[in-house]
C-alpha cells in the first residue's frame, strides 16, 4: 500500500455493482477524475433490482450497463478481472498489480450452492440459456423456493405467463423480513393469481422433475417442469466498518466496503438493498475525499426511505419511511417504478440522490 497521499489518490474498486459504481460516480462527481479502477468480473453492470422481469419475456440487456459506457462517462478505468478477495486481505492492495492508496471492496452477495438440477440466482445472471428459458416458459409447472422479495417478484411475474405457480417458504409468512401487513397483501393478492403458497415447507431435493419437500412431519413429492431456488442470498466475505465505511480488525489501513457485503456502525440504514448499497457508495467516496484532504466528514447515517415488492406487472406492495405505513396496489407500483427511474438517471449522470 502507498501511504503517500496525493491530490489525486488511486482507489481500487472490486465489483461494480450498485456499492461500488456508486463510488466511482461519486468519487468523480467530486472532482476526482481518473481516480477509480473497478475491478469486476462480469463485464456488464446488473441492475439486479429489475432482474424479475426476465420472467415478464425482457431481456436481460435492458437491466445491464457495459462497464466500458459507465468507464466513459464517468471518468474511471475498468478492468475485467475476478479479485480474489482472500488475497487481497492478505496480500493488500499490491496484489491488485498496480499501487493503490484506497481500497473499496463491493463483490456483493452470492447465491447458495445450489442443489442439483434448481436454477439460481448466480446462473440467472450469467448464462444466457437460462435467461432465455426464463423470457419464453408458458404453461410451465413451476416452483419458486424462497419467499422474499425475490421469490416473491418471480412467482408473480411466472404467473402472470400462464404458468402454474407454487411458491415455498419455509417460514410462516412471506416477505418475512417484513412487517406482517406486506405478507398478508402478498398472499392475498398470490390466492388471486392463483398461486399456490405453502408456508412452512422446506425444499429437500429435485431429481428427475421430482421435487421433494417437508410440510410439517410430511415429505410430499411433486412434478415440476422448473424450479427456481432463491432462498436468500450470503455475503462472504462480510464486513465490519466503522461509520465512514471503512473496515475494522483487518491489517490494512485504508481498506473499505459498501453494500452488500459491509455492515457499517452507527444508526446508518445496513439492509442488503440497493438503495443503502448506493448511500454507502456515495458516503465512502466523500470519506476518501476527506481523508485526503485531512478533514472530517459527518458519520453515514442514512435512513431508509422505504421498499416496494412488485407483484407482477400491475400491482406492488411496499412502504414508506416507516413498515407501519403501508400501500399496494397501483399506486405502490408507481412508487416503485419512480425508484427504478431514479436509478438509471443516477446511471445516466444525473445527481439524483442528495
Ligand atoms: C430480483 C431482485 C430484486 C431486488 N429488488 C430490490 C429492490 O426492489 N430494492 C432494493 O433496494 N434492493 C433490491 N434487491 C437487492 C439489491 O439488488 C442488492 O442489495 C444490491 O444489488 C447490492 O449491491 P452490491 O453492490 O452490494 O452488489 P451487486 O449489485 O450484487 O454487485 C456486486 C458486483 O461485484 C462483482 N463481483 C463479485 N465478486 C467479485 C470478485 N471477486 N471480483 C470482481 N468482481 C466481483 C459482481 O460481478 C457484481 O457486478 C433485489 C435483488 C434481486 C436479486
């Protein structure tokens, strides 16, 4: 690492997901032109938020920005390259190949392992087969595994093609990171698409279009055409940071992570979204910028604002600024769909989050 501060410090970016693009279009909103290198192993940017909609026939293109546009616009160098994070840690920024003053580690969340035969998130994201089986299945036996957001969204978006749905949730509600007011619409408006929830069921296994679950003290087997295993998603490594991002309990002294994978201190918002992984983005970059020029800056404290669920492609629940504020329907659509706007004009250049 090189401890020489200079007017234009070197920050290395791993992963360009919404933590990490949201440092490198900070750092340059600030002035700090050239500064970044994000280092990501996919050579498209995902806006993960919209990814469902696959599921509504869309390509997978319209929620992917080349990294190489992004480098363009906001005055950053991008190489395709997988970290390995391990090695990083141990090895420090040398090990990235050139000599970097800041590190900002943002690979996100993975996918479980996922068992033989389910598609998951990770494969969704990557391969092309799978994205278009997911753009064309109709009249299809599908079973979602996981009730969160992300099951939620897909189970209603498959539903809404004329599949025949059934959503598993281990749980005795859905959206379970939730207040119980969101289940009880999602599983209102779930019995009219006529999908099929079964709470408290556990996956155990798919084999030969078998799928094998436990209900109770019941292992019941059922025929399915496809099943999508999206029973949360892990942060490996994850990071303690103190309240300006930066990670503690480590050797290296300029070492930072936002999103996903980081856990900062303080009343700042912490959940796995991309709305606190943009905050947390923007908020490093301005700790970096403030740790070069010797000043001090305000601790992250970013309140949620609130989260929308889509449930299918004309109604969504969600809530605003408090879980005990609650709207569904057409009008928490809109809502959410303002939030997706929001986003691709940040994308686009525009300082839309202040
Ligand atoms: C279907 C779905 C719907 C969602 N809806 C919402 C929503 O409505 N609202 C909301 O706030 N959040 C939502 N989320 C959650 C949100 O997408 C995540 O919280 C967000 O993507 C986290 O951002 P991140 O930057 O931490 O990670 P990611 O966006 O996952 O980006 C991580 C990046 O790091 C790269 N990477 C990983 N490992 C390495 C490595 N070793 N070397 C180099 N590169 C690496 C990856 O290629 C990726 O580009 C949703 C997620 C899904 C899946």
């Amino acid at each position: 690492m090189n401890e020489k501060k200079s007017a234009a410090p070197r920050v290395a970016i791993v992963g360009g997901g919404y933590g990490g693009v949201a440092v490198a279009i900070e750092l340059n909103r600030l002035g700090l032109k050239h500064a970044a290198t994000l280092f990501d192993a996919r050579p498209v940017h995902q806006k993960l938020t919209q990814w469902h909609k696959l599921a509504r026939g869309r390509m997978a293109e319209r929620y992917e920005v080349p990294f190489t546009d992004l480098s363009r616009r906001f005055h950053f160098d991008f190489k395709r390259e997988h970290i390995d994070i391990e090695t990083l840690l141990k090895s420090g920024a040398e090990s990235l190949g050139s000599p970097f003053d800041f590190v900002v580690i943002a690979q996100g969340s993975q996918s479980p392992s996922p068992p033989n035969g389910v598609i998951d998130l990770d494969s969704l994201r990557d391969k092309i087969a799978v994205q278009n089986a997911f753009r064309i299945v109709r009249h299809k036996n599908i079973f979602v595994v996981g009730g969160g957001p992300t099951g939620v969204q897909f189970a209603f978006e498959f539903a809404e093609r004329q599949n025949r749905v059934t959503l598993i949730e281990a749980r005795d509600r859905l959206l379970p990171s939730f207040d119980n007011a969101l289940s009880e619409i999602a599983l209102r408006e779930a019995a009219s698409s006529q999908i099929d929830v079964r709470l408290g069921s556990e996956f155990l296994a798919f084999q030969e279009g078998v799928l094998r679950l436990r209900e109770g003290a019941i292992v019941r087997e059922e025929r399915a055409d496809m099943v999508l295993f999206v029973p949360g998603v892990r942060s490996t490594p994850s990071f303690v940071c103190d309240v300006h991002g930066r990670i503690e309990g480590i050797a290296h002294k300029n070492f930072y992570a936002v999103g996903d994978n980081s856990y900062f201190s303080g009343p700042g918002l912490n959940s796995k979204s991309g709305q606190a992984a943009v905050r947390k983005g923007q908020h490093v970059a301005r700790a970096i910028r403030a740790a070069v020029e010797g000043k001090e800056i305000p601790p992250y404290t970013y309140a949620e604002i609130g989260y929308f669920v889509s449930l299918g492609s004309k109604e969504a629940v969600g809530y605003l600024l408090s879980q005990k504020t609650t709207f569904s329907g057409r009008a928490a659509l809109a809502m959410k769909e303002v939030v997706e706007q929001q986003y691709n004009l940040f994308l686009r250049g525009f300082n839309v989050y202040l």
